[in-house]
C-alpha cells in the first residue's frame, strides 16, 4: 500500500458523520491490544487556547529532554500535523503501517454501519504511533467537549480546561455552564483539572470537581501577569506555589499568557507525578518561549503589518483585537474566511475598527459563502466589504492595497489561515530528472498513481518543479501546462474538496516562462504561484546583491576549532596564538570566510559554559580584525553570538537551527547573515533513530519553519543561509542523498551551505576518520557543481582548488 492509498482510505472515514462518546475508539484501540494504556497523558480541553497550551506544554517536556507525543487538529496542510513526535510530524510509511493493520477491521464494522469515524481513526493512530515510538508522554487536545470526545478513552495522569465559551451548542449544550461541565469531565482521577475558565464557567466546574485555577488575580494559585509585548514576544511572569517563571512567549496577549500558565501548571503535575525526574525553571521558561505555533496571531510582515490568527469564535476574535490593539497602524484591512456553524454577527462585531474587508471561502465543505460574511460584516462594522471567492487572492489583494504603515489581518478559521500561510511556507523544489528512472521516482514521491507513473515518467526529463496546491489551483496548472506543451501530475489523494495537492510540473524553461506570464491576473491565487515559480527557477530575475562572498561564486569557509574535543582537529588550536595563526593560514590559502567554534557538537561531546566558550573564541575574533575575511562563529548559544559580534564577527552559525529563542532576534538586531542548521540534537547524540520517508523534502519542509521564524524577526531570505545537517540525525545514506540532491534546496529561495568536511558519511564508501581528506574535496566540487553557496572545510587549499575548477567548467 502506498501513502496516497492509506491516506485516501483515511480521508473516506469523513462520510461517516460525528458522534459522541468513546465506545467506538476503545474498541478499535482494543483490537490493536490498547496501545493507549502503555503511554502517560495530558489531555486538554477548552472553547479557545487548547492547541497553544498542548504546543507549549511539548516544548517544555521537550526542552526537559523528554520523548514527547502531540495530537492537536485540525492540520494546516498535511493529516500528519495532527500527530508530531519529538516536534516533528509523523512518517508517512506509519499511516501506511497503520492502515493496513485496521484495513480489514473497519472495512467489516462499516459492513454493519459501525465504521469508526474520522475523528476517532487519527485518535487511534496517534495513540497507537505514540505506544509504537514508545514515548515518555503524549499531549493530547481534546475535539469537541470532554465527556463524549475520542480523547477521553484515555486516563490521564493530568488535564486541564482552558477558556470556556459558547460553542458547539448543537452538541454540547445551549449555555455556558452546561458546555463547561462537559468539558470538566477530563479532570483526571488523582489531581486537580487545571483551568483559566472564569466567571460562570468556573462556577459549573466547581460543581464537578475541585480545580487548581489559573488566573490574573494575585490570590490564584496559579497567578499570571502579562507585561505586554516586547517587540514579536509577550512578556509573562507566572507565579506557582514552586516557582515563579518569567519568561517571553512567541504566541502573543494575555490569554496566551493565562495559556502558558495552565502548561506550567500541568507540566508541574507531570513532575509531582514522576513522569519526568526533576524541573528546573529555566527549563520551563525556555521551553515556553519555544513554543512556536503557526497561524496563532503569527506576524508575517512588517510594511504593512501582515498577521494571521486562526480565531474561530467570537471569544477567540475578542483575544485576537485585544492582543492587536498593541501595535499602532492605521488603517485595518481584514481578509475573513469563517464555517458555517459560527456566530458571524459576533465575530464581526469584535473587529468594528476594520476600514476594508474581504471576505473569502477557504475550500471546505463546511466553509460560510462568502456574501454570508460579508453581510456580517456590513451590519456590524463600518468597513468597505467586499468579496473574493479564493483566499489567497484576497490576501495577495489586500497586502495590495494597504499602505506600509496598515495592518493586514487574515482571520476566521484556521482553515483560512492555512491557505493564506502558503504565501510564505510553500515550498517549490526544483526536480533534477536525467533519466527516465528518476522521473518516475519524482513522481511516485508526490503520491502519483501507478497509471500515472507509468505513463507520465517519460515526460519527466526536463525541468521539474514540485508544490503543494489547493486542488482547483492543480487543476487549472494542469490545464495551462497541458495547453502550452508541458505536463503536470496530481496526487492520487481523491479527498480533493479538503486537502492540499502535491503537483509535479513538467516543462522546458520556455514552457516555464509562458505558464508564469499566464498566470499573471488570475484568480484563484495562481499569480502568487505564477511569481513563486518564476523565483525558483531564476526566470527573469535579477537578484540584489548585498556584497557577500557567495552571491558570484562558491565560498569557502575555513573550520577553526578553538576546543579541546572537536572530532577532527581538537585540541591542535586549542591555545590563542594557535588559532590566529591557523585563521591567517587559512585566509592566504584563499578562504573567503573564517568559522570560529568554542564549543564540540561532535557524537557524545558534553555541551560547555557560555562563558567557557567566550573565553576561547573572543579574543581570537577581536586578533582577526585586520583579515579580508569574513568571520563567522560557530554557536548554539545567543549570549556567546551578542560577544562574538560585539569583538567583530560578522556571521553566526547555528548548528541547532535556532533553538535558542534569542538567537535569530540577535541576529536581526546586528543585521547580520545566519547560518540556519537542520539538526535533531546538537551536541549529536549517537545512535537514534530518526524516521524520514525523503531525507531531502523533509529536511526542507522543517527548514522552511526555522526560515520563516529568521524571517518574521526582520532578516531577508538573503541573509539566512541554510544547511541541510550533514550527521545531525542523518544516517550516512542520507546525507549522500542529500549530498546527491543539494539542488533541491534552492526552492527555499536562501544562500546554501553544506558541511562535509571529513564527516563520518565517508563511512559509507569505505574511509576511516583518517581517510576522508580525499574524498571530502570530491564532495566539495560536488556540492559546488549542484549549487552549494559556501563550503564548510577543514583543509582550505584543497577545497578552494575543487571550487575554482568547477567554477572554471562552467564558464566562470
């Protein structure tokens, strides 16, 4: 079975409509021998802010070094969202293991009109995914309610209750206490529900049970004080009967902040409980401020304000104005996309200060038409209303028209919000296909079906360039390519009124170029896509250049390891003077850049003070300040990157991808280029598995997040250069895979970067750590010829010799 099949059989379950209770879920978990009672849980439930508090309640577990399990829904983009482990979605080949293990069960209960239902499927493949990757905990966001939900087949060891408002009246009740007594029935068996409801549903809780209360009142017992916004980060401080944690958040206003308060409160029980030996503070605070959660108010740009929020209700729109009440703009445009069983009237009413609206309908079924909205709208604000059927291109027309001191806000539904993201996440990755063979593989990759394989793999040899679409945009590519000579395939995923597409577009540059003219004007958002395709493959663009080493050529980066424990040259430059004159050596042999390490992220090194690596690394940089090199250096940490610059490096390289949350924020203060690293541990740690169905897209897709979290702190794409990980999670396999499709990368539109230099992937053809000198200049003109930027070496002479004939093959 392949993924699109398990996916489309998956997808089919939507037929059958909700209902509550649990009976249904225990019965398909006891046939797969009740996988969820091997694996700790926390369950939360709430009208608003179950999605942020289970996302910040896995980043602290993570930061705490735990194996974590989340399943939240709905998914922006792909059904694997729903169910990460360790902070990264599941691999297709599980849904396909899980799929073909309840095939035959629920093809004979739906038999009997018994099947389970959707909710309750991806409910019990994430608990039996959880059991099989044998998780410390998993985290787990209630769907509708409490009592009746899938979720609640589960004892939890904690759980909590959020904000409780109207919602869901149809099925959890006409009021708000009825609705809060449904979702209190969570409340675990040995410790108290932790809540932030408030007022009359507090009040109906309390009738439930005896909860632990999360509020801004000094007298809680979990108090929380919100201090406002710090440039993208909201300021919090939480007071618990343990600790006091003052941290910053990446989700912003105060109900966030009561969020954060009900994860810390949760995460403490989780310790009280001994699911995790031991919790430090520190280890809360920066678990918080990493919880990055994409469409909760995430700003994407800056001339005009542009932010998407995924408020669905009129509570979560009220949070929503309040939190943008912050910032100063002028005038409001609004792009609202809302499902048909929301209180639209009331929504509109929370956002009266919009001067112009579109409303739009996000591709689902469920999904408000948008003259619907738009009469809301006109009855409850004093905005200029106006309507466009797709969502992308009412957001491309409102950044449009608005002015750069406006705010651009895209609201409704996370469903909105997931299709105006694709403006910025999207990825494009350029196909190399030389031969018929790796046609067909490109194509069996985007899910194509065996017919189509077959039949398009022949048609494959030429420019390809594979996306992600909402499916009448596939549609019309089809289409266009088709009319003008070129072919385009569709994922064999049928469920084509929900999901997004992976498309495979085949067509000579000149095909290429025509299809970007026509789809100029169109609707639908295929211009945006038209722009993104001509970006991608460099049609008639002129690039701005900013006067770094890489922008003409290939650059070199000389490694220089002031440590003790560096896997290939520790301990040689561990004395200053060494150092200095090492990086002098390595600039007359033509480096164009110096990387400077105080710190060993080899296999099993121990991570060092920040103050040990200041002292290694300052005065080494501050000696180099006559070089004509730039200075790079090599750090996980932002306080040793703030010195570094201050003693006048002008790159940062981070091995972690930017887990330190302050990091990319220094780099954006310095206005300097950073180095943003695809890595699953730093310092590596040896031995763990890591699953991925491609190395090479799954690399890039988690890359682009990391890009976009550079990006929203106010660096250009230009100066956030990318580096696929070589030995960072990846077997030796991989990273030749990676190594063989480096070209994939330039669909992320940043410099490139590729770190090779004597890694254990020599292994693979037979080297030692001793060998690898030889065969690490081969890599270099490989990854020079398949358009790396920069170079990360030991042995600069030999490497700037591979580049310069490369370079000199090409013309150059």
């Amino acid at each position: 079975m392949r993924f699109h099949e398990a996916a489309n059989f998956l997808f089919d379950l939507r037929r059958f409509p909700s209902r509550p209770g649990t009976e249904a879920t225990a019965a398909l978990l006891a046939h797969l021998d009740d996988p969820h009672e091997a694996v700790p849980t926390v369950q939360i439930a709430g009208s608003n802010g179950k999605g942020s508090t289970a996302r910040m309640v896995e980043s602290v577990l993570s930061e705490a070094g735990l194996d974590v399990g989340l399943y939240t829904s709905p998914h922006l983009d792909d059904v694997r969202e729903r169910i990460r482990v360790n902070e990264r979605p599941i691999p297709e080949s599980a849904v396909v293991d899980f799929v073909e293990s309840i095939e035959e069960y629920v093809t004979d209960h739906a038999a009997d009109g018994e099947s389970p239902t959707f909710f309750e499927t991806i409910t019990a493949l994430a608990l039996w995914e959880f059991d099989r990757r044998d998780v410390d905990v998993a985290v787990l966001e209630v769907g509708i309610g409490g009592r009746h939900d899938a979720t609640s087949v589960v004892d939890p060891v904690a759980s909590a209750v959020t904000a409780v408002t109207l919602e869901h009246t149809d099925v959890l009740g006409d009021d708000v206490e009825t609705i809060a007594r449904d979702k209190a029935s969570v409340a675990p068996a040995e410790r108290n529900l932790v809540t932030a409801a408030s007022g009359d549903a507090l009040a109906a809780i309390r009738e439930e049970t005896d909860p632990l209360v999360v509020s801004a009142a000094d007298d809680a017992p979990i108090s929380v004080e919100y201090g406002g916004r710090d440039g993208l980060e909201g300021v919090v401080e939480i007071e618990t009967p343990e600790r006091t944690v003052d941290t910053r958040l990446p989700l912003l206003g105060a109900h966030q902040a009561r969020n954060a308060g009900v994860a810390v409160a949760l995460v403490e029980q989780l310790a009280d409980a001994d699911v995790l030996d031991g919790l430090e503070t520190a280890t809360l605070a920066r678990g918080l401020r990493n919880a990055h959660w994409p469409g909760r108010f995430e700003v994407m740009g800056r001339d005009p304000l542009v932010v998407l929020d995924g408020a669905h209700n009129p509570g979560g729109v009220a949070s929503l104005a309040e939190t943008l009440d912050s910032f100063e703009y002028e005038d409001l445009h609004v792009v609202v996309g809302a499902m048909a069983d929301k209180d639209h009237r009331e929504m509109a009413a929370e956002l009266s200060a919009a001067e112009r609206v579109t409303a739009c309908e996000p591709d689902r079924d469920r999904a408000e038409d948008e003259p619907v909205i738009a009469r809301a709208f006109e009855n409850e604000t004093g905005a200029d209303v106006g309507t466009r059927s797709d969502v992308e291109g009412a957001v491309a027309d409102a950044i449009e028209a608005a002015g750069p001191d406006d705010c651009v806000l895209v609201t409704g539904s996370l469903y909105t919000v997931a299709e105006a993201r694709t403006r910025w996440s999207r990825a494009y990755v350029p196909k190399r296909a030389d031969t018929v063979d790796e046609a067909r593989e490109i194509l069996e990759d985007a899910h194509v079906t065996d017919a189509g394989v077959w039949r398009m793999g022949g048609k494959g040899v030429h420019r390809v360039v594979k996306t992600r679409v909402r499916p009448r945009q596939a549609q019309y590519l089809k289409e266009e390519l088709l009319s003008l000579g070129g072919e385009c395939s569709i994922s064999g995923l049928n469920d084509q009124d929900e999901e997004p597409l992976s498309v495979v577009l085949m067509a000579t540059m000149a095909q290429f170029r025509r299809l970007c003219e026509k789809l100029q004007g169109q609707p639908y958002g295929l211009a945006p896509l038209g722009e993104q395709i001509r970006e991608t493959l460099g049609i008639d663009v002129d690039p701005d250049a900013c006067g770094y080493p890489w922008e003409d050529s290939t650059a070199v980066m000389g490694i220089l390891n002031v440590t003790p424990d560096s896997f290939h040259d520790g301990g040689e430059f561990e004395a200053s003077e060494d150092a200095i004159a090492r990086a002098r050596e390595m600039a007359d042999a033509g480096a164009d850049i110096i990387d400077i390490g105080g710190e060993s992220t080899r296999p099993g090194a121990d991570p060092v003070p920040a103050s040990t690596e200041q002292s290694r690394i300052v005065p080494v940089i501050e000696e180099l300040a006559d070089l004509d090199v730039l200075v790079s250096v090599d750090t996980r940490k932002a306080e040793v990157a703030r010195a570094a610059l201050d003693a006048g490096a002008d790159i940062l390289n981070d091995v972690s991808g930017l887990a330190d949350p302050k990091m990319r924020l220094v780099a954006a203060e310095y206005e300097v280029p950073v180095v943003v690293m695809h890595s699953i541990d730093a310092p590596v740690v040896p031995g763990k598995d890591v699953p991925y169905d491609d190395v090479v897209e799954d690399v890039i897709d988690e890359l682009t997040e990391r890009v976009l979290l550079a990006e929203k702190a106010g660096l250009d794409r230009s100066q956030i250069i990318v580096d696929p990980g070589f030995g960072f999670g990846k077997t030796p396999a991989e990273d030749f895979d990676i190594l063989g499709r480096l070209d994939e990368f330039r669909g992320l539109g940043c410099p490139l970067m590729v770190g090779h230099s004597h890694k254990s992937m020599f292994e693979q053809i037979g080297r030692d750590s001793n060998e690898r000198y030889e065969p690490t200049i081969v890599a270099t003109a490989l990854a020079a010829e398949r358009g790396a930027d920069i170079v990360r070496v030991h042995d600069v002479a030999a490497n700037v010799a591979a580049v310069d004939v490369v370079e000199r093959t090409d013309g150059e």
